[in-house]
C-alpha cells in the first residue's frame, strides 16, 4: 500500500499527479491513499471574501493558521469543496475511481479541539515580544482513523482522496496538521511506502537554490533538517519523523509540478527518508 500526500501549493499540478497515478494503477495491484492539501486555495477565497487568512507562531517558532469560526467555515468550502473535488474530477477523467472524502465524512479522522492556543506576538517597536492566548479556536490533533471506511473503500477498488477538516467526536469540525494526519493515516493502516509531494525539488539546504538537493536523509539526521525547513517544511520534517516512528520505512519527497513526480519520486530524483 502506498500513501502519496501532496500540498496545496498554488503550482500544484493537478493533471500531471492524475496522470502518474492512472500509470501506476495501470501497472500496479498496490491500493493507494491519496492525501491533499488546499492551503493557497483557501487563502485565496479568504481574501476574496474579505477575511484574510491569519497566522500565529508559536514560542517554538512553529507557523499555524488562526482558525476562529470563519475561518473554519472558510477551509471547509477550500479543502472539501473546491479543491477535494477538482482532483476527484481529475481522478475521474484519467480512469482512477475515486472518491472524496473529509475528514468528517464517516468520522474519518476524528481529533481533539485545543482549548487554547499560545501565540508569541512581536512588538518591533520595542524590540519584545510577549506571549498571548487566543481562546475559542477551531484546531486540534487528530488521534483516531477509521480504518474500516477506508479498507472498505480500497477492497472495492476505489481510490480514497482524503482532506480536511477533520471532526471531534461530538460533530465540531477542527483544523489539524496534514501532514501528521497522512502518518497517522499510514500509521494505522500499516503503509510502509509514503510519497509526499511540493512546490520544491525535495529537501533543499538552501531554498533559492535547487541544486542544494539533499537525496537522503536517515531518521537519525531529520532533527538535523530543522534549521535547513523554511516555513510549512518544518511541519514536513516533524510529520515525517512521526510516520518512521510509527511503522513507515521509506519516505520519498518530491517536486509537484514536473511530470511523473511520483515515479520520479520513487526512482529517488527527489530525497529519499529511511
């Protein structure tokens, strides 16, 4: 079984990931999980609905979308909505049976709402900074996954295309980490293969350069990659150190907007975790 995760950058390439995946369904028995992101879709309907997307850092310098009740509302019609169902009909139009699915759908992956959340807010005047809690957010960690729904999809020969939100067990959608979703997700349904793809050619030492390719990386030197991860790469780096703790062996990233870029991935053109 094979998980491939993609981001939801801007130059995401849906035809060309629909393509690869149609090649390897055509030449391959092995079941796939299909994992996405909606990120610049979703900032951009924020934007457009004139409720911006806001961000907070953690004292730990972690970067997280301020999720209030709008803006949960806001990933919902980006995640779900638009962007989950463009990739079915891409799935569809390259011969994948697919089907969409959040989060919530079935209690897919279900989590726990953060009661509060600690931004570390910069005052540049000053010079300071000061810690500030923001209550009544909509995020949380998803710790259980219906692993019933998706053998019952897979044993059926359809692809699951999974996104957010993710729900609570009483019904509260909540915005969660992707990509410690997809390690849990390959987690419990025993993957040991996982492709996540990107708008980079794999981990990069620096990130103007493309040619700072770094092609392997064992799970002893990740913590080491932390300094090299610029922005939502962090998040990458923790969720890829979460998935080969908890039973994945091989993990394989790579660039989203080329041709083939799972193959080619998996061919190891990208950087391979072990």
């Amino acid at each position: 079984m094979l998980l491939i995760k993609i981001g939801g950058g801007q130059d995401t390439n849906f035809e060309l990931i629909s393509q690869d995946i149609a090649n390897i369904s055509n030449n391959s028995s092995e079941q796939i999980i299909f994992v996405h992101g909606a990120n610049a879709a979703r900032d951009q309907l924020a934007t457009d609905l004139g409720k911006p997307t806001k961000r907070i850092v953690s004292p730990s310098g972690m970067t997280s979308v301020h999720t209030d009740e709008q803006a949960i509302e806001i990933l919902t019609m980006a995640y779900a909505g638009l962007i989950n169902k463009r990739w079915v009909s891409h799935f569809i139009q390259n011969n994948v049976q697919a089907v969409g699915l959040s989060g919530i759908d079935g209690k897919l992956l279900v989590g726990q709402r953060k009661k509060v959340l600690i931004s570390q807010v910069e005052d540049t005047l000053r010079g300071t900074s000061r810690k500030v809690l923001i209550r009544n957010t909509y995020t949380g960690r998803v710790n259980q996954v219906n692993t019933d729904l998706l053998n019952i999809l897979l044993d059926g020969g359809y692809m699951p295309v999974i996104t957010q939100p993710a729900v609570t067990e009483d019904g509260v959608m909540i915005n969660t980490d992707n990509d410690l979703n997809s390690a849990l997700i390959a987690s419990e349904m025993n993957v040991e293969k996982m492709v996540v793809l990107f708008e980079a050619p794999g981990m990069l030492r620096d990130i103007n350069d493309p040619d700072s390719l770094i092609r392997k990386i064992s799970r002893e030197e990740l913590p080491n990659m932390l300094p090299f991860a610029k922005g939502t790469m962090k998040k990458k780096v923790l969720g890829a150190m979460e998935a080969l703790d908890h039973g994945v062996k091989e993990i394989y990233w790579g660039d989203s907007r080329i041709k083939d870029p799972i193959s080619n991935a998996l061919a190891g053109k990208g950087t391979i975790i072990s």
